[in-house]
C-alpha cells in the first residue's frame, strides 16, 4: 500500500549515474527531514520516497469516504476534512463533512468530528480550506439539494481551528448545478480569492422548474476581493448547451509566475485541456489541450511554495504506463519547469490496474507534500476508500532538476 514508483525507468537510471554528487542520506529523506533538493540521494530501486498515512475504509455505517482537503492549523496539527456519506455510495446520497486531526504529522489521527452536518436536501461534500486574511480559515464546501438540478458552493468562516464556524455565505449566485472540485479555491497574489465552477444546467432552462442536468459544462469563474464576504462572476456569457462544442468538466486554477492564471480542466478528449486569464480571472481564453494526456477524470496542479516549479497529479494515459481504458489508473505525479507547457517523465503514485484514483489534495506543509485523493476499486467502488500520503518536498524538486 503506499506509492509505488517504477523500477525501470531513464529517470532511475539517470539516478544512478548522479547519486553519488549527491549530500544527504536516504535514511533522513524516509524521515522527511531534509528539505532541499540538494540535501536529497535518490532512492534505490527498492525504496519508495512515500509513505501512506491513513486509509479511511468503507464499512456499513460509511459506504463511501471521499474528497478531502488538509490545512495546518495554528498549533502546528493538521487537520483533514472530507466527505462522509452515510446513505450510499453515490453523488446524490446522504452526506456530512467530517474532520480528523493529528498532532504528530499525520502518523496517527483522532476520530472522526463531524464538522457540518448534512444541510442539503441531499448532502453536503467536496471541500476546499484556504487561510483566510485574520488568520482563521475558509471553508468552502457543496450542498446539494437535488440528484441532478441544484448544488451551490457556499463559505463559512472560522477562527478558532474549526471548532466553531460562521454562517454560509453563497458563492455560486447562478442557479443550477454547479460542480466545485475538492481543493479548487485559490488565493492570488493580489489577494483575490478565486474559484473555478462547471455549470452544469442549460442557462436558457435554469429557470424551469425542472431544469435538465448537461454532461457538457460552462467553465465559469467567482471571485471575491474582500476575503470571501462577496463574490462575483467573471465577465463571460454562459453559453446554452447547443453552443457548448467541448466536453468540459471540474476545472481547476493555479496562478503563473506572470500573473495569469491557468485553468486546467478535465475533459472528455483524451487530455487535460487549459484556458488563461491576463485580468485575475475576469475573462479567459478558449481552452486548449495541455500536453497531460488523461481519461475522463479530473487533475490537480499546484505550485511548489517559493519556485518555478508546478506539480501535476492525474492519470496518465500517454502510454508511458500500462492503463486501461476509461479507468482512472494508474495515478501518476510530474513537474512542470515551464508554467505548464511540458512536464517530467510521470512517475506513478499508485498502479493498481483495477484501481480508481482521483480527487486530490495537495497540501505543502514543511518539507512534505501531503496528498489525500480517492482510492477506490473500479467504477462500481472507485470514491468509497480515501488515502492520505506523504512525500518527501525535496524528490518533487529533484524531478525537476
């Protein structure tokens, strides 16, 4: 269980050859103590740089445990929220956001808190926690009150660590059903929030009492420049599903080192697809395919804190490992040194052909990488199971060498 990274590869053969120019120890890296680049060997051809740190299985009482965020809190603990479900394993089942805590890095946790309870009149699920302005944190979270024609994000504040939260403010103010991935909202540089939406209803029917749910989404952006009190929408029309000629869902936002944003979305076209905004998410250009070739399932990209480096976690279906397809396997991690444009030799996080691996988290915390991200078996099973991992800050930067 853990990561499993490939025993033949140009990059491990590449390892070989430079291990020796390289300081540090494998024993310190395993421990997650060196947290530069130049203090790290590669690992032998036997050693995993990760370590799982909790699996959260199904069981009767919860038959599905899915999409999480984990923050640092202001003890130094972390704390990880995630959907619960308690009426099934389905989009549309019942529903609350739990919490789990630890006080020693992630090697142990406390027992589930439930955070919010289900106020939907379906469920609630799919967080994002970001920091907020007065040292306290955003939480940002669905709720869904119909199967298939009414989920809005909304954001409650908290300054006490999540013991105790605000009331909801609305985010998504179009009606219909909006799609926010876990982990999706952004803080800019400027300090803008951003979040990055699908609207899934035909805007020329939203307002119909029953109002169709379209597999097709309209990428729409929200943003608030005063700490998350209001929102508004970007500047583009929304177009009817007729006019929608991509198949585009669950995007994604990270910021570029010149100041635009990139959003990268998950599309039914055989990659991750991208569209720029100049004006902090304002207006965007046509999507295009990126060069993360990928089945019909969601990426998450970040930047590493204080570099020129982007990390990507999807599938990777370029043929470099074995897949099949439409699974979303093998779950595979890469660097980007050039804003997005071309990325490192993937090297995989899980492998398991009949796995299903998605919804990520990424949390840069120390000299980590923390990852939490479904880890199910096939299509039927896929969200039921969530895993947490870890890995070594310092092997990320040392792909993009």
């Amino acid at each position: 269980m853990g990561w499993t990274l490939p025993q033949v590869s140009e990059f491990w053969i590449a390892s070989l050859i430079c291990a020796t120019f390289m300081i540090g120890s494998a024993s310190s890296v395993a421990q997650g103590t060196s947290s530069t680049m130049d203090s790290y060997r590669v690992p032998n051809t036997t050693t995993s740089p990760a370590e799982l740190l909790l699996s959260i299985d199904p069981d009767s009482a919860a038959p599905r445990n899915s999409e999480g965020d984990i923050i640092e809190l202001s003890n130094g603990r972390l704390a990880l929220v995630y959907s619960k479900f308690s009426g099934g394993k389905e989009d549309h089942s019942a529903a609350r956001l739990a919490m789990r805590t630890s006080s020693d890095g992630g090697r142990s946790w406390s027992a589930d808190k439930s955070l919010l309870d289900n106020e939907g009149g379906v469920n609630v699920m799919s967080v994002s926690l970001v920091p907020s302005r007065d040292d306290g944190i955003l939480l940002f979270y669905l709720r869904k009150d119909s199967a298939a024609t009414s989920c809005a994000l909304f954001v409650r504040r908290s300054t006490d660590d999540l013991q105790t939260l605000s009331e909801a403010v609305l985010v998504t103010t179009l009606p219909g059903y909006n799609v926010v991935n876990n982990d999706r909202v952004i803080r800019l540089k400027s300090g803008r929030l951003l979040v990055p939406v699908a609207l899934h209803t035909d805007s020329k029917t939203v307002d119909n009492l029953n109002p169709k749910f379209e597999e097709k989404g309209a990428m729409i952006a929200y943003y608030s420049d005063d700490d998350g009190k209001t929102w508004q929408r970007d500047m583009m029309p929304v177009p009817a599903v007729a006019e929608r000629t991509l198949h585009l869902q669950e995007p994604g936002v990270v910021e570029l080192a010149d100041g635009r944003v990139m959003m990268y979305i998950r599309t039914g076209h055989g990659a991750q697809y991208a569209s720029y905004s100049k004006d902090g998410g304002e207006t965007w250009t046509v999507p295009e395919p990126m060069a993360l070739v990928s089945p019909l399932s969601p990426a998450t990209i970040e930047r590493v804190p204080d570099s020129n480096l982007l990390v990507a976690v999807w599938n990777d279906h370029s043929g470099r490992w074995p897949f099949k397809k439409e699974n979303r396997t093998p779950l595979c991690l890469a660097v980007s040194k050039d804003e997005g444009k071309t990325w490192s030799p993937s090297q995989m996080v899980e492998s398991d052909p009949n796995g299903w691996y998605c919804y990520t988290s990424m949390s840069f915390i120390n000299d980590r990488l923390i990852l939490s991200y479904c880890a199910g078996q096939g299509r039927a099973n896929g969200l039921n199971r969530l895993k947490v991992s870890e890995v070594p800050l310092a092997w990320v930067k040392y792909l993009g060498r």
